[in-house]
C-alpha cells in the first residue's frame, strides 16, 4: 500500500475523508502578492520605499522592470501549487513610452493590460489590485487620502477613482471580481494636535474613492494598521475606523496579520466579522516582534486561520492574500516558500474532524477535545501534502529548481 493509501486509512479513522479535503484545497484561491519580487518597489519610479513599511537585505537577483518581474513570477508560481491569483499594485503599470509623463492620477487600464495577457497565459485565475498611496512625491508630509492641503488630497482621491475604474476593467477580463484593496501610511510619528480632522477628511477621501463603482466586478477593501515605522504615535486608518467605515459603506474589511497588537490575533476576528460581513479579505503575513514581513511559514497562528476559514466553510467568503517581502535571501525562494505554508496550513485545516470537535464544545466535553486535537497534530500530514503535489505534477525537491534559476538568471542580473 502507497503512503498516501495508508495515511488516508488513518485520517479514515478519525472521520476525515482525504479525497473530499483534495478536492477543496484545490478550489481555494490564494492571491499571490507580486511585490515580492522587487522589494515592494514597482515600475513608475519610485527607488526607495516610504510610508512606514521596509524591506531589509540586498539579496542580489531583484526583479527590475516588467519582463523581470514577470518572469520571476512565472517561475515561481510553476513552484507553487493550488489556485492562484496575482495581487497588483498600481505602481506596477506598465508605462511604456508614457513613463515620466504619465501620473499615478491619470493611470488606465491599458497599462495592466499586459498584465491581464500574462494572467491568462499563465493559468492565473483572477487578478486583485490595490492603489498604491506611498512612495511617490505627491505623498505630502507623509499624508495622502487625510491630507490637509486640498490638492494633495484630491491628486490621491483621483488615483483611488482611477484604480476602481482599472479593477472593473481587470475584473471583467478575467471573468473574476477584483478585490480592490485600500491602505494608506497616513499617520504622526508624534502625539497628534488633532485626531480627528484627520479621519474626517480620510472618510470624505473614501466617499468620493467609492462614490461610483462597477458593483459586480469590483469589491472594494479596507486595510487598517497599528502603526507604522516613522508613524509610531497615531494611524488615521485604525482598526475602529475602517471596520466601521466599511460597515456603513457595505464594503469589505482586509484584516492583516501584522497590524495588530501582539497578543490579539487574526484568527479570532475573521468570525467576529462573518457574523457580519458577505465577505472578510486577508493579508496573510508574518510578523516578528512588528510589522516585519517576514515570510509565512507554517505556524500555529496561520493554522489557526486556516482552521477559521475552513470550519466555518468560508472559502469563497474569505478572500486570502499573502504579504511578505524578504529582500535578504532569494525572492523566489521566500515567495514559494510563503504561498506553500498557506496552502499547507489550509490542509491541515481541511483534515480535521472539524463537526466531531465542534460536538464536543457544545457538549463541554474539553478533557476529550484536548486530547484529540493532540492526537490530529501528529497524523501523516505530509503523506497526504506529496499527494497533493504530485496530483499537481509536483514534489517538494522545489529549491533545486530555485537555485537553477539563480545560477542562470538571477546572479546575471546587475
Ligand atoms: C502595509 C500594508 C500593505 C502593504 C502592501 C504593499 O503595512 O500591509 O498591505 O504591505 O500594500
Ligand atoms: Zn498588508
């Protein structure tokens, strides 16, 4: 009998069908963040980054330009396995000629259309996007959508507008609605004169941004942030003010894994919303000791996640994303390396006798729960994973493809 044969008899044993969590892991989209590959930096000129978030290391082999960046992308999602989307920022358009004449205000769908080419070329299943409001000049006093002066305010608000009316045009071609994801850096280092004009003006900001939208190809998202570097004393995007702001305006909350305080924890807030909310987006991270970004590894806290989304049968109602950048080791590496954790986390998920454990909850049977959830953590996981990956025409000898690519792509790169 084959591993996997074996393995699936014992989870048998439990209650779990392996097949059945086969078949649903590989429904669930994951959307691959394309800022990995160039430390977060993008195509419209912008060499460094700003607005609180960082990226370390120089690990040589950055994506510069389009054709890099996808190409890297190509080869890392050949390495990644289960149904992916490509997650966009506006700072990646594909300028052409226009580059230096055209600003982040004015931007079209034309510039992502090779974008759109490379998704369906690819076998990428949906796009996202999200306006990119840092690392741009017009970023005054570290502010865009709460921004005092007026025509700061408004150059930031028609880049929202621009970028909505982009997504319904990504959306349509791929057959697939847009998560439109909104974040801005706007904060104080030090303790504020004024809390609240700031947040006014970011909720006139987000009106005018949603004023008029495609309803059936776009779905717009809030992401709310602790602090940033820099940004450490106030947030105008905090955490009561998107999630209520998005309650009001029926639209989506993004809940990141890196924007809280250290002891609360995503997990729990995913259910907190779907007792309200159609639909919850996340960007999946891993935070260490801040907002570090570092790569997603298969962690408690992210099979806690998992476990949330897939108890609770939300896997079309929880948009994943992932959101890391790692510049000090291989890009390519740190990507696959973050998009397998997720996909492993969902499976561990998926086996679970998640009806039996939530009985023995109800009937206050916690002695019996501890020790079956003890029990489920040393099952053949990884049995039932190589069958995944092979199912896929893939195994878990993946680096050697990585270091392949860096012997003959990326080291040639200046
Ligand atoms: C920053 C936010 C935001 C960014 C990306 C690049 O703290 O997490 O989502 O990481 O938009
Ligand atoms: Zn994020």
């Amino acid at each position: 009998m084959s591993r996997y044969e074996e393995a699936k008899k014992m989870y048998a044993a439990y209650g779990v069908d392996t097949e059945e969590a086969l078949r649903r892991l590989k429904e669930i989209p994951v959307s691959v963040h394309c800022w990995q590959g160039d430390d977060v930096l993008g195509f419209d000129g912008s060499d460094s980054l700003s607005g609180g978030i960082q990226t370390t290391g120089n690990y040589p082999g950055k994506a510069v330009g389009p054709e890099q960046l996808m190409a890297d992308i190509k080869k890392a999602f050949s390495l990644m396995p289960g149904k992916k989307r490509l997650n966009l920022h506006a700072s990646y358009a594909v300028l052409g000629a226009d580059k230096g004449k055209v600003d982040r205000d004015a931007y079209t769908y034309k510039y992502f259309e090779p974008w759109v080419k490379f998704a369906k070329e690819n076998g990428i299943s949906g796009i996202d996007f999200n306006p990119t409001f840092f690392a741009h000049p017009k970023m005054k006093d570290g502010l865009s959508l709460s921004s005092p002066d007026e025509p700061t305010r408004k150059f930031w608000v028609d880049h929202g507008k621009a970028c909505m009316k982009i997504a319904a045009e990504l959306g349509k071609a791929m057959g697939s609605p847009c998560l439109v994801n909104i974040w801005i850096p706007d904060g104080y280092k030090d303790i504020p004169a004024d809390r609240l004009s700031p947040r006014l003006r970011l909720k006139k900001s987000l009106d005018e941004i949603l004023e008029d939208y495609d309803k059936e190809w776009v779905i717009p998202a809030v992401e709310s942030k602790v602090f940033g570097i820099g940004l450490e004393s106030y947030t105008v995007g905090s955490n009561e003010f998107y999630q209520n702001y998005a309650a009001k305006a029926g639209i989506c909350c993004l809940l990141d894994n890196g924007h809280y305080h250290p002891t609360e924890v995503v997990s729990d807030k995913i259910p907190a919303l779907l007792a309200f909310y159609d639909k919850v987006a996340l960007h999946v991270t891993r935070p260490v000791r801040w907002d570090s970004d570092h790569v997603v590894l298969f962690e408690d806290e992210l099979k806690e996640i998992a476990k949330e989304i897939i108890r609770n049968g939300a896997e079309q109602k929880v948009l994943i994303g992932l959101d890391y950048f790692d510049a000090s080791i291989n890009r390519i590496g740190a990507w696959v390396t973050g998009e397998r954790s997720m996909q492993k986390a969902l499976l561990f998920a998926l086996l679970l006798p998640n009806e039996t454990l939530k009985e023995l909850q109800d009937t206050a049977n916690f002695g019996k729960l501890m020790y079956l959830n003890e029990e489920l953590k040393l099952l053949p996981l990884g049995d039932i994973w190589n069958e995944y990956l092979a199912r896929q025409g893939m195994n878990n000898e993946w680096y050697a493809e990585v270091e392949k690519y860096e012997k003959e792509v990326l080291s040639l790169r200046k």
